[in-house]
C-alpha cells in the first residue's frame, strides 16, 4: 500500500519546545491545559501513537474507569441527537459498526468492522499533522486517529480531535461506501496538488466531512464528523446560520477550528453533496 512507510517518520504539526514535559503541547486555551494529571495522562497516550511503526496493529490504551465514564456520558447525550438530528447514510452505518457505548473501543477492534466492508483503517498518530499529510492518507483509506479522550470538566465540546471525535465522528461513517470512497477521493486530490490547492481541499473537507449537513425531509440534517461527535454543535444546528453549498465558495472560506461553528453549508440532499464535491475534486484527482 503507498505511502505508509509515512507512518514510521510521521511527526505532529506542533512540537514542544525545547524543555516542554508535554509531547504535544496544548493550547492555553483548552479545557486541561492547567489540569498536571490529564496533561501527563494526555502524554502517555500520545507517546504509544509516537512509538508506533508500520504493519504493527494499533497501539492498546487501558484507558481507565474515569476516561469511560467520559465516553459514555457523551454517548447518552449524543445517540438521541443522533436518532433526529443525522442523516440517513450515517444512522444505517452506525449499527453495522456498533460502537458500544459503555466503554471506549480500541482503534484494531473498530478497524475489524470497517476495513472488511470499505477497505477503510484507523491508525494511531500523536496530535494534528498537516492538511496534507492527512489527506494523503486518506487516499490509502488510512484515518490517522488520536486515542486520548477530551477533558472531563467539558465533555461535550473539544478544541482538538480525540478518541470521541474519532471514533464516533468518522469511524462508523467509513461503514459506508460513499463516506470512505469520498475520503479516498480527498487523498488522491491531494498528491499532486500545490500547497495553495491543498488548502483550499482542506477548507473544503472541513465544510463537508467534518462540518456538512443536508437536507432531508426539509430538515438540515448532520453527516460531518465533527458535528456527529459534539453534542454542542448538534444542539446548535437547527438554528444556525444555514448557507447555500456550493464547492468553490467553501474551498475559499476559512474556518476557525478552535470554537463552535458560526454557519454550516447545507446541501440539498446528501447525493447532491456526493455528487458535487467528487466532481469539484475529480480537477485535482490522478
């Protein structure tokens, strides 16, 4: 498979500096950032993705009973947003995978239920690489995936991407062919493309795979992993800022990673969505 040899020099995007204790330093802004225990423990986590190298499974985290109790309270709260609030593609993948909701699944036995059905694989990484890097290993239908969980004071919002983010978020969306043949599309568009072309794929994946809604029924409904995996932005998306879909303008938008989502481009139905965004990527594909 190409380019996974990346994995054995992959670094996070952000390293710390010189002296830091934290291998992947948090920003002051985030939720644990004064919080020694969940810092250490974040560590601990990110080294075991740092550690790894090609062709071994994906790292075990014993997680432990608090880190539990952290997925399941988010996973009560998000499964009935998720009954009204989801599109359809990702409510009949949900139970294909069966996530459980009472403990915090291990990247190797989620990739035993999606790998047979899309090709799709979830490997572990340290922190935020760059768009491109990411999106490279998507067209290998590799998700680079964190382990370590939010902090427990804000359980139902992160700054970052964790295991909640992760696993609810994307992994029982790569159950689904058009899902993952979508994310392999955003790979291949990717490896050739110059720096300027990649931001604009990555303003334009965080607008659809991450942050994409559609209708259906007449209602926005949520297929983006990142507002599948935050109770917050479910709650706010019937009433936000609706903006029309359109594949250039959000390839031209920036986006803020850091809060909630002022707006969200809602597409006319999720084939709609499909549709359009493979043929804005089939410029840059190879």
């Amino acid at each position: 498979m190409a380019d996974t040899a990346l994995l054995d020099t992959l670094e996070p995007e952000v390293r710390a500096p010189s002296g830091s204790p934290d291998l992947v330093p948090l920003d002051p802004d985030h939720p644990g950032f004064r919080d020694p225990v969940y810092r250490a423990r974040r560590n601990q986590i990110a080294r075991l993705a740092h550690d790894y190298r090609t062709g071994d499974p994906a790292p075990t985290v014993e997680y432990t009973d608090d880190e539990h109790a952290v997925w399941r309270t988010v996973y009560e709260r998000l499964d009935p947003r998720h009954r009204s609030g989801a599109c359809r593609e990702y409510r009949d993948c949900v139970d294909l995978v069966g996530l459980p909701r009472d403990r915090i699944p291990q990247l190797e036995e989620v990739n035993e239920r999606i790998r047979p059905v899309t090709g799709f694989r979830m490997l572990p990484v340290a922190g935020l690489v760059t768009a491109r890097a990411f999106l490279e290993f998507l067209g290998d239908r590799i998700f680079l995936a964190t382990q370590y969980i939010r902090h427990a004071s804000r359980p139902h919002y992160t700054p970052e991407p964790d295991v909640i983010h992760e696993l609810v978020g994307h992994a029982a969306s790569f159950a689904h062919p058009d899902f993952s043949d979508l994310s392999a599309h955003f790979g291949r568009a990717t490896r050739s493309a110059s720096d300027e072309t990649v931001e604009r794929l990555a303003r334009l994946y965080w607008f659809t795979l991450e942050f994409g809604a559609a209708l259906e029924s007449g209602a926005p409904k949520a297929y983006g992993a990142g507002l599948l995996s935050s109770v917050g932005e479910m709650d706010r998306l019937p009433e936000a800022e609706l903006r029309r879909f359109d594949c250039e303008t959000m390839a031209s938008t920036p986006f803020d990673p850091t809060d909630f989502q002022p707006f969200y481009f809602v597409a006319p139905s999720f084939g709609t969505m499909v549709r359009e965004v493979r043929t804005f990527l089939g410029r840059y594909s190879d």
